[in-house]
C-alpha cells in the first residue's frame, strides 16, 4: 500500500493536482473553443467552464468538511474516471443543455477527486514542499497543453480540446488507482470534529480575496492589452514568458521554505499582486503593462504556497487543505464576472482600484490568522465550522 511518505505515492499527488486544477491552466483555451469551434456565443460558452468550477467548488465544500472522516482512496480515481468519460462523451453529442449537465458533472467528479487530493497533502510529513511540487507539475503541464493544443485543435477540430483534458483525467485515474496514498480515518474524527481553528478561517479568507483579483486580472489580461493598442503578437509574447516564469514561483518557494515566515510571505503577496493588477489595467505603455503581467501569476502561486504550508500545520486533520479547490476556484468563477461588471461601469481601471481594496481586507485577514496563531488560536480561538 502506497503511503503518503513514499515518493510514488508523492509523485501522485501532483498529478492528481494537475488532472484537478486544469482549469487553471485550460480555461482561456477552453472558452476559445467553445466559441470558435462549437459556435457558442460569449455567454454560452463562458457558461460551460464556470458550471466545471461551480461543481468542483460544491464538491470541494461538501467534501472537506469530512475529509477527516474518511479515507477517500478509492474515490479519487472513481472521480478522475467519471471526469474523463464525461468530457469525452461532450464530443458525442450536439445538444447544449446535455454539454452542460456533462460540464457539471465532471466538474463534481473532478472536485472531489482533488480535494482528497490537497487533503492528503496537508497529511505528509511535507506539505510545503509537496504543494510546490504540485505548482511545478502544473507548470509544466501548461507550458505543454497551452503550446500544443491549439496547432492539436487546428490539425484534429475542437473536439480535441476535450479529448486532451478527458485524456488528462484518465491519466491521473489509472495513477492514483496505482499509486494513490491511503488515509487511515482518525479515532477522534469518530467523535465528530465541528470546528476549524479561527487562525485557518482566517487564512482562507485571504487566499479567496487573492484569488479573486487573480481571476479579475487574469480575465481581461489579454483585451486590456489589445485595448490600449500593444498588438496581440506582443500580448502572446507575455503570456509565453508567464507561463515560465510561472514556472519559477513554486520553486523559489520550495527553496525558501524555511528562510521566510509563511505569515510574512501571506502580508506582502496582496500588496505586490494589487501594485500589479493596477499597473496592469492602467499602464500606457507596453513596458509597463508586460513587465507585471509576466510576474502576475507568480505572485498567487508563491503566496499561496505558503499559506498551504501554514493551514496544514494550523489544521491537521486535512479538511482545510482539501477544501483548496473551493478556495481557488471560487475567485476563478466569480472574478470575471465581477472584472466584467466594473469594466462596463468605469473602464479597465476599475479593475486596479477593486485589487487595492481586496488587497487590504487580505493583509488584514492574515495578519488575524498570524496574531490567532501566536496567541494559540489553533485550540482556544477554534469557532464552530
């Protein structure tokens, strides 16, 4: 039996990461698709991918209130599995409502594949490290997906797309049906567990206001630059060097483990991404939108990474941790909405003024979760969940 120590059961982990949050990776290629190579308007085709994330969210929530209480082995596969099978069969069939109880669907099957996933991450002996691991196999993965697929879809038609994501869930399927670590269910999760420790609740606050502005600026990263006229070859060109330097950001955190205090590193990541995010959609010449634009993804990825780090020694049961998919994705389904509506109301902009304010409410939240933790908020200020 494959344990959570093991460098195979390590090894599938991160796969399980990549297979789970493609969407992160996917997602404008996603959208692309649906609009050029099944003829869905804007709004339809932004529809299919967000009803993947509402369903990963669901599941993420649901889940990782019991992850403690459960082992979970078997339903990680079973749930990469039903993923796969459902994106294949959106190549079958023509009937829109049909694509989206299949979007639907897998977007459950693959949340809750996941959040065991980042659950038992927080249950190694290092979740840090592993979590970067996973943040380096991700990158990779999307320098790859994001360089071939579209000649892929160009040579094959758009339903490759869906057999390129399918594919990557049966992958991450027959891995983790090998290699995937099992959890003994705690003796005291018997009992019945209701609080989470006030220090995590904190922390995840944070986490969700940066991923917010991630999905806000991520959105609109490439019409804002089209808008102010820098050419959507330079435009391609940032998001080529973004992806590698994307790249760098869980190995830099890996490395500085141990020289930066998580809380620290959880401070000034809001303020850095918000300078960004505002330098981003106001910047009037090219320099000064690419320069923060190739370093904007970084900066959620290494934040995030300790804050992982800090919620899985705050929470040891795991069920902070694998509500990670919840967490990101949240701002994922939200953001370009909310990027959208100030666009409409007050321009690009708008945008920048939106991540100051977040910004603030986030070094407030980890600030809370720093003094919580200090004062032994990880027993006395635990509230009920």
């Amino acid at each position: 039996m494959t344990k959570t120590h093991s460098g195979a059961g390590k090894a599938a982990l991160v796969i399980g990461h990549v297979a789970g949050m493609i969407d992160l990776v996917a997602l404008p290629l996603w959208v692309d698709t649906l609009i050029l190579g099944y003829k869905y308007s804007p709004a339809q085709a932004g529809a299919l991918p967000t009803l993947f994330l509402i369903g990963a969210v669901i599941a993420s929530v649901v889940l990782s209130r019991r992850f403690h209480a459960i082992n979970g082995r078997g339903l990680v596969p079973l749930g990469f599995a039903i993923a796969a099978v459902s994106f294949f069969v959106v190549t079958k069939t023509d009937s829109y409502v049909v694509r989206a109880g299949l979007h639907l669907l897998s977007g459950i099957a693959a949340g809750t594949s996941v959040s065991i996933i980042h659950g038992t991450m927080g249950k190694t002996d290092q979740p840090h490290r592993v979590f970067a691991m996973a943040g380096i196999g991700l990158g990779l993965f999307a320098i790859l997906f994001l360089g071939g697929m579209p000649q892929i879809i160009t040579a094959v038609g758009p339903q490759a797309f869906f057999y390129g994501i399918g594919g990557t869930m049966a992958i991450a399927a027959v891995v983790t049906a090998a290699l995937m670590p099992s959890k003994a269910v705690e003796v005291h999760a018997l009992e019945g567990i209701d609080a989470l420790p006030l220090s995590v609740k904190y922390a995840i606050v944070g986490v969700m206001g940066m991923a917010l502005v991630q999905g806000m600026v991520f959105s609109f990263l490439v019409q804002v630059g089209n808008a102010r006229g820098f050419g959507s070859s330079n435009v391609e060109i940032v998001l080529i060097v973004l992806g590698f330097i994307s790249l760098s950001a869980p190995v830099l955190a890996a490395f500085l483990e141990k020289r930066l205090s998580a809380m620290t590193v959880a401070r000034v990541g809001p303020v850095v991404q918000a300078a960004f995010a505002t330098a981003i959609m106001t910047a009037p010449v090219y320099l000064g939108y690419a320069v923060p634009a190739v370093f904007f993804a970084a900066v959620m990825i290494f934040t995030h990474t300790f804050v992982f780090g800090f919620m899985a020694r705050q929470d040891p049961t795991g069920r902070a941790v694998a509500a990670t998919p919840a967490i990101v994705m949240s701002g994922a389904a939200i953001g370009p909405f909310l990027g959208g509506a100030l666009v409409e109301l007050s321009g690009y902009p708008a945008i920048g003024i939106a991540a100051i304010v977040i910004a603030v409410v986030c070094i407030v939240m980890f600030t809370n979760a720093d003094r919580t933790a200090r004062a032994g908020g990880t027993a006395a200020g635990a509230i009920a969940n």
